[in-house]
C-alpha cells in the first residue's frame, strides 16, 4: 500500500549558536554561526570535569528546509525527540507553541504555516537550570543539586512528518489474560485525529503479525465516528491467540500490531507498533514473570556519554542495553531518573532485557506548576513507551521525595487510566515506615551498611527486612554509599578495584536470601557525570561496574560470571595479574575469581598452583559463587605466567592465561561496529586499552594516546587522550559525514604500546 506520508529527518544543516536578538527571525544572518548536525550538545565536553557554565545560557539553532514530498493536501508536523530544556520554536518568523521540559518528545503541527520552499526553522534554546521544570529547580538552587549533569542541546533527532487530513496518531496494542490461551486478547485502543470530517466512513482494520511478518495471526475491525474535527478514540479486539509464543527474558518474542484507517474503503493511513506478551507480576513473594519466580538481577543507568553528554544516536544507546543484558547478565534495568532514547527500549525488547522507566526528578518537590509537569511528564512518558513489553513498572513517583499523597495519586492515577497492566513505582530512601506511600511496589534506595571482621564497611540490606504490605524491590544499593571506597577507578589500588566486585556479589546474594525481595537494581552500571555528594571526583560518580567509556571494570567480574556455562562458561577475575609498584596482585588477602563452573585449577609460572571451588556457603544464594585463591607467597619476580582452567564436571571448557611482563604489552584498539551509515549521524563507539600478551587488561599505564581518522567520519573524544588519568583504557566514538561513504581508518598511537588500529566502512544512505 502507498500511503500518503513520509518522515524526513532534520538531522543535518543546523546553524547553531549563541542566542541574539533576533536570530530566530528568517532573514538573520546565521553565516557566522556553526554548522552542526543533531543529536548536538551546546557545549564541548571532555570526559571529566563537566561545568554547567559552559552550556546554561540561551542557544539558537537555525536550519533551512523546502516542503516534504507529499505535503500538499496533507498535514505535517515537526517532531522533537529531545531539547535540553526550554525549547520555543518558530517557523518562518511565527511562533511555535513552547516547550518546557528536556526529557520527553513534543510535536507542532506546521501545515499552514508551510511553504513549498525556503522555510527556515529556528529554535531558541534555553538551557538554565534555574527552570520550573522537574528535574530543575528555581533560584537559589544550582546545577550540582541534581545528581546528575544536564547538558543542553537538540540532544535527539529532529523531524518532518507527513501525514493525511484523517490520520492515526496513537496506537496502545494491550495484551490481556496473557497466561490464559483460550481467553488471551490484545486490545487495540487507537487515536484517530481529524483535521476535518472525512469524506465516506473511516474504519480500522487491525492485525497481528508475528517478528518476521508472517501471518496475520489475527484480525479486527471498528468504525471510527468522526462527527468533528478533533481526536476520536476506537478500539478494536484481537483474539484467537491460543498459539502464541510469550515473551521471556531468555526468548524475547516480539510481535507487530497494524492499523489500517480506510475512508470509504480506500486505505489513507497506517502505523505499526511492536509488542510482547508476557505477565509481570510482583508479589509479596517476589516477582513472577510468565507465572514462575524470577529473581530480578540488574542495575541502575544514566544516559550520560563522555564527550557528548546524552547527545548519541540510536546506535550507542542500544549498545548501552546490549553491555547490560550479555556482558553483565541483567536481567532488568532502572532507566534513572528520567525517561531515556526510546532506542535504549527498542533493544531491551529484543534482548529481553527487563526495564522500569521513571518520571524526570530527583529528591525535591517544586510548587504547583512543576508539580502539574511531573503528572504531565507520567502521562508522555506512558503514551510514548507503553507498547514496549520490556517495560514492567513505572516509576511515578519522583526518585527519593518526601511523601505528597495528592501528586502522587494523581500520577497513579494518570497511569492506571493510561496504562492498567503495570503497576507503579517510587524510589524510596531508608522510609520504610510510612503510611503515605501510594503506589503499587515498595522500592527503596538501600545503602545499608554494616562492619566486616576486618573492620571495614560494606553494603547490607535493612535489619528489619521489607514490608510486608506491598511487594518489595530494592531500586538502589552499594554504589559508593555504602562501602567499602567511595571511588571505584582502574586508577585506585586492586583491593578497592576488587572490593566493588565484593560488594555487588553480597547484594545479590543477601537479596537471594529471602522469597520476599524481588531483587535488586545495584547502583549503578555504568559510570556517569554529576555535580553533587562526598563521592565524586572531577565531576564523575565511579559508581558504576562499567566506566565511563563502557569497559567492564573488575567489579564488574560477578556480574560476567551469572550465565549458564552451557551458553558462555565464563572466567573472569576481578583482579589484574600484575605485580607492578602501583599496586601488585601479590598485596591481596584473597584473589577473587567469579566464574560459572564447577572447580578452578590455577597454575602460576606452569606449576599447578591451587586448586579452588565455587564459596557456596559464603554466597549460597547467588547462582554462580565466586572463588577466591593467595598468591601472598607469589613473587613477580621473573614475570610467571598465570593460568586458570576450568571445568565443568570432568570437562576442561574454558581456560584463560595472563602475562606478568608489561615488556609484552600491547595497545588494543577495537570498534563496536565495523559498518555504519553516512548520514551525519550515526557512530560508533572505538575503545583502545593495555593489553598484556594474552590480551587481559593492563592497569596503572602512564601516558597519553593519540589519534587519527583517516577517512569520511569525525572523531568524538578527547585527543590526544590522557591514558594514565583513567587507568589505561579509554575510547572514542566515531560519526559519519553526511552523505559521505568510504573506508575510515582509526589509528591510537601511545610512547610504550606503540599502535594499533581499527577499520569502519560508512556506506551510503539507502
């Protein structure tokens, strides 16, 4: 079918700049203004050492544009992804209706305002912090009370849609009665608006379809009366679904509902939507995906990249999930504390990654009129990103307030009318007791801690165990709060490094211990930019399994290891062998190994060393218990090599080997992708690392990388990069150039590694 209607991307040819009066008016003369493609950030960012002061301020981006194809007789609007914070739009000189919030997309309809050719689009941009907008706050309050960095820009893509008069605006594709066969349904509530009534009867034809298209696997139709202009909403049942296959976390079945609108029978418009079906369910028990008890096992994630701030297109954001869900095994993940690139959703979908997404705020209520955008943020959050079936709670209350029973029903309720097959959720931090809590899941932010024999801090869960009124899921907990550093760098000694891996494993396992938690989302995967708290240092919180540049760190070793070994055996320290002055191997009370098989045997300098099994009883509730093994009586002296075999029964499946000699060392450079596409917008992420002879990890490396892109792309990243400050291991992203393909080369270079590189094709845009 040929229907009416296109979606073109801004993304390219923005003029961009400081604001001055009159540059939104469309005979400013923007030549002295940058030439930039969105995602954009106002600002240029390092890794470390964010200032607000570099991007609060007013900004105007500016573009040129003839009519989309197809836009005569028909309407078309322009969609924002995402503005960093106070957007005020105006095309052609007239002004746009504005938009307060950074966070969630927002649309204009443009249809009398179009011209065949020449319009110019301006946007005024202001990215203060003093706004009246969650997560923001007035004066006197700065940037750093928010934990976490807001750099400003057209941080998503930009639009220009097309549709007809008469045209589906939104589809909510609901799956009921899923554990039933006989009486599963989807209920198809579609959004029909009319600029017009239409000539003949418009109805809807609705069909289900499955991954690769095949089917349809059922079919429905309604009427739609339009009697005015305006929106309508109709609703349409599927059933007959007694075959279908449910969404798992292991096997992420994901299905397509279509909607047809047809004015006198002829077809005008269509839009599609993806879905699951799949029965979350928490309970005062614990939580049961599909009718059987599954222990959540994930972290927390902040959108926040270095260099870019939260300005990457949609490949990076579906790498985040994919680190998540088969590098660390997570089942689920906190998209904190705002709603993230729906792109980040799309891959938890189809990884089966499980996923609570949460209204923009963060420990503070505003007045009135912020607190009627927070209600209005739950209901965008939930119209957006409802058909995903990764997404299993909603977070409607903002991350760790003060009770407010009257916003925070109307945001429950706002969720139940919009969406009543996922309950609702609100971070909580050490109030147990309250009586004001109004939504459908206790979380709380647990960074309880007690003393170890040695004396040290480290992370526990509360004393009195959870609620027993609402059914209990710990949304937060070790970070850096709770010990046993405040820091987790590759920089910082490797009992710290390897005391974060402790940590998260204790979690995890004191949650196990009890049906009645529903499991813990750890803070936090990955590293990130912020402002506030006793634990950052040069503006990053090292809280994170993952750093900054999406490299597992030792801690993250426990989270490698929990995977069947039938799918990937796994042996992964969380130590570096390296006997260097910074901080030798040898200086541990117990090397911690986390792996998922049966017995370890480790060999040093080829003699069998020890050998070691799983510590069951010190971990009896995580599936896969790490191992811990001396080399206090190891001298690095002469370099021995290390290697650990393991095996599963009387099966050697997986072996890996570690050099002592940095005189082998190399510099590793690898990229994610080695395809992309030249639209200006695409990258990929380039990470380069010390590398011992076996290719493991290589830490305390002094010096500085640099760098060179030979070829259509431009380099995102510091260069040359400061190796030493992070530990050796950094990364780059590469972007392609609009409309330019080709081969690119990137080469990293250190004094002492020497150099590497990796090769990228951009092909052309189809």
């Amino acid at each position: 079918m040929n229907f009416p209607i296109t979606s073109q991307p801004l993304d390219t040819g923005w003029r961009f700049g400081p604001y001055a009066r009159g540059s939104e008016e469309p005979g400013f003369d923007d030549r002295g203004l940058m030439t930039v493609t969105v995602p954009h950030t106002v600002a240029r960012l390092s890794w470390r050492n964010w200032n607000p002061g570099a991007w609060e301020g007013k900004w105007v981006y500016r573009r040129r544009f003839d009519a989309p194809p197809g836009a005569d007789g028909n309407r078309v609007f322009l969609d924002f992804d995402g503005a960093m914070t106070h957007a005020r739009p105006v095309l052609n000189g007239r002004p746009l209706r504005d938009h307060l919030g950074g966070y969630l997309p927002f649309s204009r309809e443009v249809t009398s305002l179009l011209r065949p050719s020449g319009n110019v689009v301006a946007v005024v941009l202001d990215s203060s912090f003093n706004l009246n907008v969650p997560p923001s706050r007035p004066a006197p309050h700065r940037p750093e009370s928010v934990d976490y960095w807001q750099p400003g820009g057209l941080y998503r893509r930009v639009w220009l849609r097309v549709v007809p008069p008469v045209f589906i605006a939104d589809v909510f594709a609901k799956p009921v009665h899923v554990l039933e066969a006989a009486r599963r349904q989807v209920i198809v509530e579609c959004v029909i608006d009319a600029a017009s009534v239409p000539p003949g009867e418009a109805r809807i034809g609705v069909e289900l379809r499955g991954p690769a298209g095949d089917g349809p696997v059922s079919a429905a139709a309604a009427g739609v009366p339009v009697g005015a202009a305006g929106q309508v909403t109709v609703t349409a049942t599927l059933s007959g679904l007694d075959d279908i296959t449910l969404w798992d976390t292991g096997d992420p079945h994901l299905y397509t509902v279509g909607v047809t609108l047809t004015v006198d029978g002829a077809p005008v418009h269509e839009k599609r939507v993806r879905i699951g079906f799949r029965a979350a369910d928490f309970r005062l028990d614990g939580f049961y995906l599909n009718g059987r008890r599954l222990q959540i096992f994930g972290v927390n994630r902040h959108h926040l990249y270095p260099f870019a701030g939260a300005a990457m297109p949609d490949r990076a954001q579906r790498k985040d999930a994919e680190i998540i869900r088969r590098e660390l095994n997570c089942n689920m993940v906190r998209c904190s504390h705002y709603p993230q690139a729906e792109a980040f959703f799309d891959a938890c979908d189809e990884l089966g990654l499980m996923a609570w997404e949460e209204a923009p705020g963060w420990g503070y209520l505003g007045d009135d009129a912020w607190k009627g955008l927070v209600v209005r943020d739950v209901g965008e959050m939930l119209r957006r990103d409802r058909n995903h079936p990764s997404i299993i709670i909603w977070g409607a209350r903002i991350n760790e307030t003060d009770d407010d029973v009257e916003l925070y029903t109307r945001t429950r309720e706002v969720a139940r009318r919009l969406d009543d097959s996922r309950p609702t959720a609100g971070a909580m931090a050490g109030r147990l007791d309250t009586e004001q809590y109004v939504q459908d899941v206790f979380a709380e932010d647990d960074y309880s801690s007690s003393r170890g024999p040695d004396g040290k801090k480290r992370p526990a869960l509360h004393p009195r165990g959870p609620r027993t009124d609402r059914p209990y899921l710990i949304s937060e907990a070790v970070g850096t709060l709770s010990g046993p550093a405040r820091f987790y760098r590759r920089t910082d000694p490797q009992p710290v490094q390897q005391g974060q891996a402790l940590a998260h494993a204790r979690v995890h396992n004191l949650a196990g211990s009890d049906d009645r938690y529903c499991g813990v989302l750890a803070w936090s995967g990955i590293d990130y930019e912020s402002g506030t708290g006793r634990n950052i240092r040069e503006s990053v919180k090292y809280t994170g399994v993952v750093d900054l540049f999406r490299e597992p760190k030792p801690g993250a070793a426990i989270y490698q290891a929990q995977v069947d070994p039938r799918v990937r055996p796994v042996i992964a320290p969380a130590f570096y062998w390296d006997f260097g002055r910074t901080s030798p191997v040898n200086k541990l009370k117990a090397a911690m190994i986390c792996a998922n098989l049966d017995r370890l045997v480790v060999w040093v300098g080829g003699t069998e060393h020890a050998r070691v099994m799983p510590d069951v009883a010190g971990y009896p509730h995580l599936a896969y218990p790490p191992s811990f093994v001396t080399f206090r009586r190891v001298s690095g002296k002469g370099c021995p090599e290390l290697r650990i075999d393991g095996y599963l029964g009387d099966s050697l499946v997986a072996s890996r080997s570690f050099s002592a000699d940095p005189a082998r060392d190399e510099l590793l450079v690898r990229a994610d992708d080695g395809e992309l596409i030249a639209n200006g917008v695409d990258a990929t992420r380039v990470v380069f690392r010390a590398v011992d002879a076996y290719g493991a990890p290589r830490p305390y490396v002094k010096g500085q990388v640099g760098l060179t892109v030979d070829g259509p792309a431009e380099l995102i990243g510091d260069n040359p990069f400061a190796f030493a400050d992070a530990g050796g291991v950094g990364a780059a992203w590469i972007r392609t150039l609009p409309g330019a393909a080709g081969t690119i080369t990137v080469r990293a270079s250190h004094p002492d590694l020497g150099s590497a590189s990796a090769v990228i094709t951009a092909r052309p845009t189809a």
